[in-house]
C-alpha cells in the first residue's frame, strides 16, 4: 500500500485521480480539512466533508470520482492529510 503526504492549503487541490484505488483518508494535523469528489479537471464546488482530530474516511464514504482536499475555512494551521492507496 503506497501512501502519501499533502500539505493542505485553503485551495482545493487534487490529491487522488478519479482511476486510482483510494483506501484510506486520514487527518494528520490540529487544523480542520475538507475532502470531496469531483471530475479529475473540475475542482468541486461548495464544502465538503470535513475532517477533524482523527477522522478517516474511504472511497465509499467519499464516493466515486477524483479526491480534492483543502485546509477547512476557519482554520488557523496548515492541514495535513496522507492518503493511501491500495
């Protein structure tokens, strides 16, 4: 299982294509993040879900589609969250 690290901005940025095999989302930071599907070109619009403490969240919980993340608005940190994939 290949895992990876983001440093998250207030910015969605993708950080799983829509083709790869997400397992696992978790928060590895104080600060708040938010997560949400989308198309792999397409930022998504509005909130997503948001991350905090040790939340984890899977590909069924996500839903289908690329994974974006961002730092949470109010937020007064960087996020962190690492990814893995199967």
């Amino acid at each position: 299982m290949a895992t990876q690290t983001f440093a998250l901005t207030p910015t969605w940025q993708r950080i799983v294509l829509a083709a790869e095999d997400l397992h696992l989302v978790t928060l590895n930071s104080i600060a708040a993040a938010e997560i949400a599907a989308s198309t792999d070109g397409d930022a998504p619009e509005g909130a997503g879900h948001r991350l905090e403490g040790r939340d984890r969240y899977t590909r069924a919980d996500i839903g289908p589609g690329a994974v974006w993340a961002r730092s949470a608005d109010g937020s007064m940190d960087e996020a962190t969250i690492v990814v893995s994939l199967s």
